[in-house]
C-alpha cells in the first residue's frame, strides 16, 4: 500500500508530544477530531454531484453569504466530530454569528476550535479544489463555557493550526508550533501518512496572486507593487512574474507552501467600512500561523498579523503573506511617506493603460 512505509498522523502527533512531557494528550485527541472531520468532508466533496450536495442552500450566513449545501454540511461535520470529545470549552465557526453551545452533560476541555469549515466553496460547483481551515487555541478559563470574548487572542497564542485540501488528493495540512508538516490521505487505508515533513516557503519569488479586479480600488502602495511586477524585466525589478489567481483561500496557501509565492488580498477603497475582506479568527490567524512557522511572513500589509488584537469574533482583515522578502517589501511601500499616502497614479494605471485610472480615482 502506498502509505505503508510512513508515519501517520498520529504516530507524527505523539512524537510532538514526547517532546512535551507534561502534555496530556487532550490536544492531540482534538487534532484527530478534526482530522476525521476532514475524512468526512474529503468523501462529501468526492461525490460532488452523485450525492446531491452541489449548489445553493438556499440561506445565507452570517456574512451575508449564500450559503452552499457543501457548506452546512461541512459544518454540521466538524460540529459532530469534535464536540463529544470533552477537550473544547468552545467553537466558533464562519457558518454561526456565536459561539457554538457545546451539548449539555459532556466535559469541558481546555481548548477552543475556529475553523472555516469549506474555504472556497464558490469554487465547488466548477470542481475547482477546496478546503477546511482550524485554528486551536487555549481557553481562558478550561473546563467550563467560553465566552465570545474568550476567543478574541492574537494569532500569536495559537497552539495549532491547519488546513486540508480537497483536491486531486486530499492534504492535511499542520502545525504545533515546530515547523508545518503534510499528511496525504490514502483513501484505501483511511488514513493521513506523513508525505511533506519539513515544509518550507522560500525567501523570494516570482509569483504573486491577487485579484485584478479589484484594480481600481487598490491603495498606492499595493498598486505600485503589481505595476512593478507587471512591468517584467524592463521594470525596477528586472524579473519577469507570473499572476495567479484561484479565489480559494486554501489552495492559494497549498501553491505557496509547496514552491513559493505571495498572495495579496489588501484593505481597498471598495468597502471603506471594512479593514479588509478576509476573516482574521479562521483564516487570515490559522495561514499566518502555517506560513511563519514555515518561514514565510504573514502580515495585514503594514504589519503581522499575528500580532492583532481580534475585536469581534467574525473581524475582517487585509491580508497579504507568502515568501518573506516579498511581503516584506510590501510593508516597506506602506511605510514610505511618498507612496505610503500617496494616490498618484502609476504608469500601468494610466488612461491608456489595462487599468484604467479615470475608473479607479471616479470611486
């Protein structure tokens, strides 16, 4: 069999925790929780359409988004394969506008779960591949209900973080905090075997993903970073790019851990109301966690994110990460004064241009 020779999942878990002499396994039990979950919703996705599961609910959630069926039913997965296991004080899910309550008579842990229960799930009726994000986190107050409040931690007090990936194999995706690991899931033995031990993001790129069509609505200094990229071997950087784009938050992630890369969804112009458009508990915490534990940076585009204080449990945020000198040098254009608060516009942005700067200064 193809995983025969290789670790599992939790063989690689109780080697973490070996490390740990006073650990009691309570957070191991929760990542194999979620693990199974993700089994689970690895089949659900397989059978697309053979199991009736494609297209709208016909609700939406808390975000003001049509939910699709693969979404509730990811949810309602990920709520069955955790809650019986006594190790949480407490969920919170992209799908609830609270904390989900845990059922009355099973044991409170120390630990609380947020999780995206299917990233990308606008991509699922065109079998563009998907995935689960989770992040774990210790309760303020173990063995007994958290409180929203209990949930708003900087992703810096993580203690876990992944995501899995339902694709043309489905990859669970870790870390505890000493580096990210990948566990491939054979679908024979029903197991995660430990594939890709020692993930590591390298310092630079020449590949950006970001979504042109929010052109117009970009600040100056995430403007003049594409307009350099774009500009090729003939412009300030001398090295030609390639864009991409998935609009799956997990498989953008996947690219960049296994060869590199940046990503950039940036606070705009677009929604002014908003920091940005992603969700700091359950997507932009868990990848930041994942990417700087595989040495990239994770940042809000002026800073890590990590080091954000949550105000409320469905926050959004700007949100760009990837190979380290890249991010970093979008923080650098943020910083200087010229082009920090400038909206001048940039030669790709000129009315003769892809990118039309009459339509992007009309807003």
């Amino acid at each position: 069999m193809f995983g025969i020779d290789r670790s599992t999942l939790t063989e690689y878990l109780i080697a973490q925790r070996r490390q740990h002499p006073g650990a009691t396994g309570e957070l191991n039990a929760l990542i194999l929780q979620v693990a199974q979950a993700c089994k689970a919703i690895s089949r659900a996705v397989a059978h697309g359409a053979l199991a009736d599961v494609l297209g709208d609910h016909g609700q939406t959630n808390v975000q003001g988004e049509t939910q699709k069926k693969l979404d509730v039913l990811a949810d309602e997965i990920f709520l069955r394969a955790t809650h019986w296991g006594g190790d949480l004080a407490g969920m919170v899910s992209e799908e609830n506008a609270s904390p989900i309550p845990l059922p009355a008579g099973h044991a409170r842990g120390k630990y609380l779960l947020v999780f995206d229960p299917l990233d990308g799930s606008s991509n699922i009726d065109v079998n563009v591949a998907v995935g689960s994000i989770f992040s774990i986190l210790r309760a303020p107050t173990p063995g007994e209900d958290a409180a929203a409040a209990d949930f708003l931690q900087a992703g810096r007090h993580q203690v876990a973080a992944g995501y899995a990936i339902y694709g043309p194999s489905t990859m669970l995706v870790l870390s505890v905090g000493q580096g990210v690991a990948g566990f491939t899931f054979d679908p024979i033995l029903g197991d995660f075997f430990l594939t890709h031990p020692d993930i590591r993001i390298p310092e630079a790129t020449r590949e950006f993903a970001i979504n042109a069509s929010n052109a117009r609505f970009w600040e100056a200094p995430v403007r003049r970073y594409v307009d350099e990229c774009l500009a090729g071997r003939s412009g300030p950087r001398e090295t030609d790019f390639n864009m991409c784009w998935i609009a799956s938050l997990v498989a953008e992630t996947h690219r960049i851990l296994m060869r590199g890369g940046i990503f950039l969804y940036p606070r705009d112009r677009k929604e002014p109301i908003r920091a940005g458009r992603l969700r700091l508990l359950y997507e932009c915490n868990p990848i930041g966690f994942l990417v700087e534990q595989a040495g990239g940076r994770a940042s809000t585009g002026t800073g890590p994110v990590l080091e954000v204080a949550p105000e409320a449990l469905h926050q959004r945020i700007g949100f760009v990460f990837g190979s380290r000198t890249e991010v970093e040098r979008i923080e650098r254009y943020h910083a200087e004064p010229l082009f920090g608060g400038s909206e001048r516009p940039l030669p790709l942005f000129n009315s003769r241009s892809l990118f039309s700067t009459e339509a992007a200064f009309s807003q």
